[in-house]
C-alpha cells in the first residue's frame, strides 16, 4: 500500500513546547485587566483619587461611631 502523495507520515522527534499563558494582572478597583504589571500599576494610578476619598470616608465614620458610642 502506497501513502497519498502529499501526505507526510515522517515521525519527528522535536520538542513540544506547550504554548505560553500570558499572566493577567487584575485592578482591585474596577474589572479592568492588564497583561503587565506596569501597565497595571500605571492604571491603578488613576483611581488614586478613589482611594484618597474612600479613606476620609472611613476616618470620618470611625470618627462619628466615636462621638455616636
């Protein structure tokens, strides 16, 4: 029996190397995703102004469970 022509049957022993996984890099503040750690990081600058609110938001009601207890 004679293999089709242009099918190859030749076994090789080359190396698998599985594809590679790109790591994600999540904000914490929104569901934003990133692919690297700076652009990440340069993203995370931008809810700056979220976090400086959301901290005098928590120091203001310690502070009124304070005078309220």
């Amino acid at each position: 029996m004679e293999a089709e022509e242009g099918l190859d049957l030749s076994l090789s022993l080359r190396q698998y190397s599985p594809p590679r996984v790109q790591p994600v890099f999540a904000c914490g503040y929104c569901p934003a995703k990133f692919r690297s750690p700076q652009a990440l990081g340069g993203h995370q600058k931008a809810h700056k102004l979220q976090r400086d609110l959301h901290r005098r938001a928590m120091a203001l009601s310690s502070a009124a469970a304070g005078l309220l207890g």
